[in-house]
C-alpha cells in the first residue's frame, strides 16, 4: 500500500510512501492530508467470508492491505489484541437495535475513555510506540481536541518514552468530565494547554507547528488528530462490523453520524469505496453546520463558532473535509491545494454543479439545534430505554429524517457515553446519568494544565522549553508540578 497527499503534485511530485512514514508524519509537508493512493478492494465473496468473525479478527483482516510491510502479521495481531483488550465488551462495538424501528445503535464508547476515538487510538498509541522502538527515535504529538481526541489520546501514549503528547483544547467550550480526562493525567510525558479560543483556533495552531518544516523536525512531529490516515483506517472497521451484522453484503446499511471534524464519517465512505454495500450516510450537526449547508448548496462558508451541548461537533472547518474534496476535485491534488488556500483567505470554497450532484447522491445532512437534541435525549430514552449523549442525540434526530428505504437498516453511530456529558442529559430526561466505577473518583483528582493564549510563538516557545527539560534526566520530574 502507498500513501499520497490531497495536494499531490502542488509542491513537486514527491514518491508515495509508506504506512509508518505516513503515520509517523500525520499532517504531509505540503499541508494536506494523507490517504491510499488506491483503495484496497473487497469483493462479495470477501465480504460474505468475513462473517461472524470476532471484532479483533475482524480488524486484522479489513487492517491488513494498509499496513503490510509496516508490521508482520504477528505483531500486529498482538497490537490490535492489547488495543481492545482495554475496551470493558469483548464486542468492542455493541449494536443495538432500538425497537422494530428499523434504527441501530453502534455504541463506540465503550473503551477507556468512554468515546469513539478510543476505537483507533488505543491502537494507533501502540503502533506508534512499536514503530519508534523499532527505529530508536522519539516522536512529538502536537493535537488539537473538541474533547473527545484529547483524553483518548492522552490515555494511548501516557507513560510511552518514546512520545511526548502536547494537546490544545478550547478553554472552557469542553464538558468539565471530557476536561478532567485529560487534565486529571499526571504522567510525565503529557501536556495539557488550555487555549483562549475555539476548536478551529487550536487546530490551526496545531497546524502551523506542522506547516514549519524546521521546528517539525527538531521535535519529529507526529499528529494523533483524525488527519493522520492510521486514525481513520482504523474506524474502517466498525462499519464492515456494523453492515455483516445487518446482513452485508447481501444487503445494503446506511449510516448517520454526528460529524464536527469529518473523520468518522469518510472512516465510512472509505469502507464504501472498498465495495462495503452501504447505501448512503447521513451527516448529523449542530448549530455549527457549515457541513449541512455544503450538502444543500454545495458552497462551504465559514461562520463564528457558538458553543452547543454537543461541543465536540463546535467546529466551522473540518479538517477531514479535504479528503472528500479530492475525491470531487477528480483528484486533482494541484487544484483543490489551490481552493484550500483560497478557502483559508476568503472563507468560502464551491464546487461545481457535477461534483455536487455525485456527492448528493451518497450524502444527506441535517442540523438538529439546542432545544432539537435535549428532545431527541429525551425521546430515545421514552420511546427506547436507551439514554444517549448529545452528539449521538444529533444522530439519532436527523437519521429519522433522512431514512430514504425503510426496509433499509439505519445505524446511528453512538459516539460517547452519556455521563461525559451528565448536564444536558440530565436537563432532557431528569435523570443524572453516572460515570463507571473505575471514574468515579475523577471530579477529586488534582488538574494539570497550562493556559496559552491563541499565540503561535508562545506555543512553539512552550514546546521546545519543555522538550529540553525532557531532554535533561534530572530535571524531568520537575516538569509541571
């Protein structure tokens, strides 16, 4: 498997590359984003032979064509075991069906830190650590987290010699249960910042760290954000999970998933692309819904972020968008660089009539507001028993209203626990919803986490200050006491 950029061809045309080149970089040097120069191809028969194998066995098959040569089959059947041996269900991904509605709950959120990202990055952690072991080297992880990516993260690396985790997150638009998750770590390789701004802001922070090619390389940068491919390769998997379940590939499924960055749901449409019958997806947002207004009209238009009680979907660009729009660029890697840059300065990228059209014909999107998700809380738990989450809220209310087929199956991706956000489930149903056992004492746990103002210098400032101390055996414990 050989890995391209999205703006291939826009900086030279550098020779594709591998899988660990690939996740090591993250981000590729001309600031686009990596993917598959091809997609790997599953036929019926594969599909139909990957039947009631079990999640991990699961994994190991649809993994396999994107990592061969980077591990051997041995090793990495050991990491995708140690990753979901962390998960408290065997299953690792629970489908549920809610009723005879024809809807399905794929809850992702039983991992570590009670959230989607836990499904890849509790992996990823892992092939980072095996490959930087491997070649004798320490690598750097500058992120950016919504609230979820950050603690999944943190959780993946914490402890690892061979990582240091820099992770930004908006000051006070995460829920205070997604903050102390990360803040509550007191490993010595993690590094929580708390920006003075949005989501948007400490991604483009992250990114202009990767986008200097210098400082990239002094601290070998590394990303653990969905724009590294390993991250979206692995949410690969529970779609082929969910879709055998419900009768694949005999029959087709379609997915709504609560979308801020785009990574889950093009997790999704890759698993199309390597012929997984899926009929089509519906991508769910909030009140920030620059997504749902690009399906409708075909123009992206960036407006100001408004904090919601979905805030992990309080995001205006998303950055896995790209990946998409190469597709309807025809590939096109010197052109859609082009419209990204003219995208960053204006604030509005349009595709054409053509694009537009294909594009519809796989994606519907709707956006459900504040009053919207605490009724659809409260209507799933009437109607279902089930209490969900905000952002699994925002799934559940447009996938009703975008179901095209009836007799078609509707998976609804259930993207984090409901007590990670125990305010607004409890404001829609009256019943505050628990944290498990092994959380329960995480509101006493002591907070470590440096403020920053949305200022780049201070940032690499911070970064190479404590790089160095690292550096330096005797002063490491010293390090953010």
């Amino acid at each position: 498997m050989r890995y391209i950029s999205t703006r291939h061809g826009s900086q030279g045309k550098p020779a594709p590359l591998g899988f660990e080149d690939i996740m090591l970089a993250g981000l590729a040097r001309d600031g686009g984003l990596y993917l598959p120069a091809e997609w790997p191809q599953f036929s019926t028969a594969d599909i139909a032979a990957l039947k009631g194998l079990s999640y991990t066995e699961l994994a190991f098959r649809v993994m396999w064509p994107f990592v061969d040569g980077a591990f051997d089959e041995a090793t990495f059947r050991r990491l995708i075991g140690e990753a979901y041996a962390s998960f408290e269900t065997p299953e690792v991904a629970p489908l549920k069906p809610l009723g005879e509605s024809g809807l399905h709950l794929l809850e992702l959120f039983h991992g570590p830190t009670l959230a989607f990202k836990d499904v890849a990055l509790q992996l990823l952690g892992r092939m980072l650590d095996q490959t930087l072991t491997a070649r004798g080297q320490h690598a750097t992880i500058v992120g950016a987290t919504s609230g979820d990516t950050g603690s999944a993260a943190i959780e993946a690396v914490r402890d690892r010699k061979t990582i240091d985790i820099f992770m930004l997150f908006p000051k006070g638009r995460v829920s205070e249960v997604q903050r102390r998750q990360m803040t509550t770590v007191s490993a010595p390789n993690v590094h929580n910042i708390a920006v003075q701004g949005t989501f948007d802001d400490c991604q483009d922070l992250a990114k202009a760290c990767f986008n200097d090619l210098a400082f990239r390389d002094r601290h070998a940068l590394t990303a653990v954000n969905s724009i590294n491919f390993a991250r979206v390769m692995a949410q690969i998997v529970y779609y082929f999970w969910a879709a055998l379940k419900l009768g694949a590939p005999e029959r087709p499924v379609a997915f709504t998933v609560p979308s801020g960055n785009f990574g889950n749901v093009y997790a999704g449409y890759a698993a199309k692309q390597m012929g997984l019958p899926i009929s089509h997806f519906v991508v769910g947002t909030n009140s920030n819904d620059i997504l749902a207004r690009f399906f409708e009209s075909g123009t992206m238009t960036t407006t100001e972020v408004v904090p919601t009680f979905s805030p992990s979907m309080d995001i205006q660009i998303s950055s896995n968008f790209e990946r998409l729009l190469f597709d309807l660029y025809d590939r096109n890697g010197v052109t859609l660089a082009d419209a990204m840059t003219a995208f960053r300065s204006t604030g509005t990228l349009k595709v054409g009539a053509n694009a537009l059209a294909g594009v519809r014909a796989l994606f519907d999107a709707g956006r459900v507001d504040e009053p919207g998700t605490l009724a659809a809380i409260a209507d799933c738990r009437r109607r279902f028993g089930e209490t969900i989450d905000p952002h699994t809220a925002v799934g559940y209310a447009v996938a009703q209203q975008h179901r095209r087929d009836l007799a078609v199956p509707m998976v609804v991706l259930a993207t984090a626990h409901p007590a990670k956000f125990p305010d607004a489930v409890e404001k829609a149903t009256g019943v505050r919803p628990s944290l498990p056992a092994r959380l329960g004492d995480l509101m006493d746990r002591a907070e470590r986490v440096d403020g920053l103002r949305n200022d780049i210098g201070e940032l690499k400032a911070m970064i190479d200050e404590r790089r160095a101390m690292a550096a330096a055996p005797a002063t490491r414990s010293k390090v953010r006491t």
